[in-house]
C-alpha cells in the first residue's frame, strides 16, 4: 500500500508560530566541517544547517501511527561518549515522557545518525520528516530487482517518489549531495518519501504493493527502535554512496564466511539453454571452456560452470531422488580443471499442491506464507514461511545433498518471497517480514556451512548483502543493447552495491546471433558491473564459440575485468536511462545504446589504449571520443 503521509505531518501555520515565539531553548549539535543540528527541546523540532545554509527545516519524530512528537512539553537530553563499530563519537539523546530520539556525531564524519524508540513497540517510525531546501536530482532505489524494476533519477521538487532504504539527492553540476538512508535492515523496511512539494520522511514501518510486493500494513517491531539512519553530506554523492554501503556493513555485519578468493568468473545455463538442461549439454559446456577457451579464468585460474533451474532433470524422482548425474556433473568439472555449481529457490514452492516436504513430514500446505487469508503467489511462485520448521527442514536436506555432491557455488533465487509481511510466522517471535528474512537468511548460510561461493539473483537490495557474496543487480538479462542498457541502469545508479556486497552481476552475457558491437557493449557491461557470467550454449558448435574464444580470452579484457576496480558512472541521464560513461582508477568505458554513432566528450590526461581495437591515443583535458552505433569502447588510462 502507497503511504502518502508527508501532507498529514505538515503543521499548521499558527502552530509553527506558536512554537517559534516559545522556541527559547535551543541545543546545538555540531557534526562535521562546521555543520550543525539546532533542536528546540519544547517542541521536538529540528533543523540541519550545513556549510552556512540551512537544508532540513520544521524537522520533526514521528512515532506510532506516523504522529508527529511536537507536543509543547520540555525534553530532557542526556549526552554521552560512544565508542562503537562507526567510531568515536558522542550520543545525544532526546527523551520527552517514554519516547526517545538520538543522533549520534562521530570524529571525521561530515554526517549524522538518527533514531527513535517508543516503548512498547511500533508498526512505524521516523526519526526525520520535515522540509528540504534542494533543488537538484533524487534517487529512486528499488527495494528488489524482480519483474525488471528500474532505477530512477527524478526532480524531487516536482515529482513525488518514495526510495528504498537510502536515496541520494544531489547538485548534477558539482555533484554535491546528501545521502539519506537506513544502515539496518534486520527489523524495519524503510522508505525515504520525496513528496514533490520539498517535504522529505524517513519512513520505517514503509510497505507497498507495488516496491516491496507487500499487501499488508509493517508488522509489529516489539523493540520499538526505529533503524538508525545516516544523514551525510558529500562534497561527490558517488563517494557519499559508497559511504554509505560501507557503513551498512559496519552497523549489520556479514553473517556469510569472509571471501578470501579472486573475483568468480562463471558459466550460467539459463543464459541460453534453459529447460533443455541434460548431463550430457552441461558436460559439453565444461569440455568447450577446457579445451577451447582456457584463458577465461578469474585471477586464481577458477571458472565456475552453474546449473540453473532445470537441474532436476537430472535427478530423476526429484529433490528425493538419484543425484548420481549430479555426482557425474561435478566429477567432471574438476577433471577438467572446473568448478561445479548449483541452483536453488530456497523461499518457494512451485508445485503450490499439497504434498510431503522434503526432508520432512510436514505438508506443504503447512508451510504457505498466508496474507489476509490467501497464499502470496508471485512469480509463479508461492511463498514458504521461512521460520517453519519443515522450510527449515528442505533447506537442511538438500543442502546438505548439494555439498554432498560437491558443489562449489549456489545460486540461489527469489529470496525476497522470505521478505514478505505475513498473517503471522510459525515463530511467535518474528513479526516482520524482515525478521522473516533474517531467520530464513542465517538458517541457509548455516547449512551451506562456508563450503560455497554463494550468488543471489532475484532479492532485495540492501537487506541481501549479510549473507552472500555475490548478487545480481538488476532482473535476468541475455543478450542485446536493450537488454544491456537495462542492466545499466541499475549499475549507473546501483554502482555502489561492490562496497555493500563482494561483487556485484550484471547477469549472463550471451553473444549469439548478435553484432559484433553489440556484444563488445554487452561484455563492457558486465566489466563495469563487476563478474563476469557468460550463458552461450557452447555444448554446440555456434557462431557464439568464436566470440567467446576471441572475447573472453583477450588478455587485456581479461586484466581489466579481473583488476579493472569499480567503476563509477561519470555522465548522469534523467529518468530511467543509464549512464554512457562509466570510469575506474585505470579504465574508462563509453557505450553507446542508440543506433546512430555518437561523439562523447570526455576529461582524461595521458595515453588511452582501446582495449577491443588496441589503438592508442593521447588525451589532455576534454577529448572528443567517436563510439559507433550500438556499441562500445573500453580504454586502460596510463596517467601521466
């Protein structure tokens, strides 16, 4: 359900002068480079005042039933020293009757956190809701990447919008910004809500049909601590992003075991083959990558050959029946120098029919996620409530039949189904979909018990990053320049997500029947995402061999994608278009998505070697770069 709430918190013009003439006590907080937050403690409303200018004004708590905590009564406030994950710093609290409102400041941070409690507990929260003095561009960040949702880059003074977890509201000149976003996400969905008309609420408690899939109201957090949010300027919004998905994995740390290898590389089935998925097509993959394209390796000599949905046709009698293809399959890889991977939905039941769950005596029927009454079906999928003991019990038995095969990777899917806001959950402590979640979330990473490289393709963006090490970061994409600028707009204004996760996706690339511009744009997409997951059908002699022997095993290429760093968009396109230019410390990528060539200016000093072309120019300052219709050029930049 869409909240519209801004209007609702908006005072009265008499009330707000009423508090202006008794607005006598005031407290200061400073935070950053000569930054400060200026609190009335009778009427619980704050400002933000940062390089002289005020940016927040008339800002307020919101607590239970989203109503404002504005009464006219003195707020005590109790400072003190803290020393936690984030730093040193100084907590200072706000306490008016059994509701409380801190922000905590800490040394070399040019920003804030804030947070409420209400005892008792709350359904929502909001630490910050109030006016903004910006003129510039918002970010809308989805909740998930499912049903190919898009980023967005919006006019927040004219068009109203509500982000997911953290939006990004920033000057496109000088690319100065603030970030706005919760770094918890174990408890609370949260939407930051632009309302067009310069209002600004931090909503924790935030639920949408459309955005999180939810059709009921935020469950009950019995705590009654809001997540805290970071307020931060940056002088680069990019930087501030980034700042941001380093500080999510400082307040909420990784539950998965610590990466220690290379950047993965792989091979994915669903790329191209699909339901056609056989022992024999996948043996033939892992022969074409040892025999023909030996150089697509990661830094460490590892390539991963997954098999996606599908890989029960080898298992004849299902999740219970003969894995011995399976145990071929992995044989097989490692004979060859591979990895063997696997696939897994761990949330869901397709079959929606009542039925034994593996591993288990329970029915399924038991175990279906309920919502008002009826099963929350989505994507054909019907949602499994992760606290039940028997959706404990699959995950338990077929993982363990996984390692026992010897898989060294799993993908797994539509994890977002755990997310979901519920009737009720077969523990009686979980009471939000997010607690779901985390439940659900530990219990698999525990199975999984460090043996696998783990990758998460349909889930939700930020709440995901505790528990894998990879993660897709838009919907499924093949191959074509749509389908690449799709991918794009997620990494133009998703980017960041390589400091929250290990490494970020941009899906299988697949080359067959594509022009060769086409697919050079696709594999530059993949590079600046971050992995490389290529999903030809190569068990067959195809057109796309060659380019996968000519693309994927080009040594600079292979360098840039394997060393290349993160790549940050430079240019910055309204709406849902993704960047053209995308830049690294040493690499710099153009794409071109129309069918037209384009000339692209672009600021770089020293020599640019076109990977694809080998051709090497000088560039000084602004320089003026030809890309052809649909396609793309990706330059190593030695510095003078």
């Amino acid at each position: 359900m869409r909240l519209s709430l801004i209007s609702r918190f908006i005072l009265p013009a008499a009330l707000l002068l009423a508090m202006a003439a008794d607005a006598q006590e005031q407290r200061t907080i400073p935070f950053g480079k000569s930054n400060r937050i200026i609190y009335d403690l009778h009427s619980g409303i704050y400002s933000v005042w940062a390089n002289g200018r005020e940016v927040f004004h008339d800002v307020f708590a919101a607590y239970e039933g989203h109503i404002p905590d504005t009464a006219n009564m003195r707020r005590s406030l109790q400072v003190i020293p803290v020393n936690d994950r984030f730093g040193k710093g100084k907590k200072y609290t706000f306490r008016a009757g059994e509701r409380e409102h801190s922000f905590y400041t800490y040394k070399g941070l040019n920003g804030f956190y804030t947070e409420t409690v209400e005892s008792g507990g709350a359904r929502s929260a909001s630490p910050l809701t109030g006016s903004l003095s910006f003129k510039g561009k918002g970010v809308l960040v989805p909740f998930d990447n499912d049903a190919w949702v898009k980023y967005k880059l919006l006019d927040p003074d004219s068009t109203a919008f509500t982000s997911s977890g953290v939006t990004a509201l920033f000057d496109p000149s000088t690319r100065n910004g603030w970030i706005i976003g919760a770094v918890e996400h174990n408890d609370w969905k949260t939407g930051i809500q632009l309302s067009g008309d310069s209002s600004i609420a931090v909503l924790a408690g935030w639920t949408d049909s459309t955005l999180t899939r939810d059709r009921l109201p935020h469950g009950l957090v019995t705590h009654g601590r809001s997540p805290r949010i970071l307020v931060l300027f940056a002088e680069d919004w990019r930087a501030g992003m980034e700042h941001y998905a380093r500080a999510c994995r400082q307040a909420e740390p990784r539950y998965i075991f610590p990466w220690k290898a290379t950047k993965p590389f792989a091979w994915n089935s669903w790329g191209s083959i699909q339901t056609g998925l056989s022992l024999e097509k996948a043996n033939r993959v892992a022969d074409f990558f040892a025999d023909s394209c030996r150089d697509f390796r990661s830094a460490d000599g590892t390539l991963y050959i997954g098999m996606d949905s599908y890989w029960d046709n080898l298992t004849p009698g299902g999740m219970t029946g003969d894995f011995r293809q399976l145990d071929e399959f992995v044989a097989h890889c490692r004979a060859r120098g591979l990895k063997a991977g696997i696939y897994w939905a761990p949330f869901v039941d397709w079959g929606k029919t009542p039925r034994t769950v593996e591993g288990s005596t329970y029915n399924y029927a038991e175990t279906w996620t309920k919502v008002r009454g009826r099963y929350h079906d989505f994507d054909g999928a019907r949602a499994m409530d992760p606290t039940h003991p028997a959706t404990r019990a699959r995950i338990a038995y077929l993982i363990k039949r996984f390692k026992d095969c010897g898989f060294e990777m799993i993908k797994i899917d539509f994890i977002g189904h755990a997310a979901i806001e519920a009737d009720g959950f077969y523990d009686p402590a979980v009471t939000t979909g997010m607690q779901a979640f985390r439940q659900g979330m530990e219990f698999l990473t525990d199975q999984l018990d460090g043996k696998m490289l783990v990758y998460a393709a349909i889930s939700p963006t930020l709440a995901t990053a505790r528990y894998v090490h990879m993660r897709r970061i838009a919907c499924d994409a093949f191959k074509g320049i749509q389908e690449t600028a799709y991918t794009l707009n997620s990494t133009s204004l998703g980017w960041w997500q390589n400091y929250l996760y290990d490494f970020a996706d941009a899906d299988h690339m697949v080359f067959a029947g594509e022009a060769p511009g086409v697919n050079r744009a696709r594999l530059v997409s993949a590079i600046v995402t971050g992995t490389l997951v290529t999903g030809d059908d190569f068990s067959k002699p195809s057109g796309a061999n060659a380019v996968a022997r000519s693309l994927l095993q080009q040594p600079d290429l292979l360098e840039a994608a394997r060393n290349g760093g993160v790549f940050r968009p430079v240019d910055h396109q309204p709406g849902e278009a993704p960047a053209h230019i995308f830049a690294s410390p040493h690499y710099l990528a153009i794409l071109n998505y129309s069918q037209q060539e384009r000339v692209f200016e672009v600021s770089a000093d020293g020599a640019l070697k076109e990977l694809f072309s080998g051709e090497t120019l000088r560039a000084s300052g602004n320089t003026r770069i030809k890309v052809g219709a649909e396609d793309a050029v990706l330059f190593r930049v030695s510095r003078r």
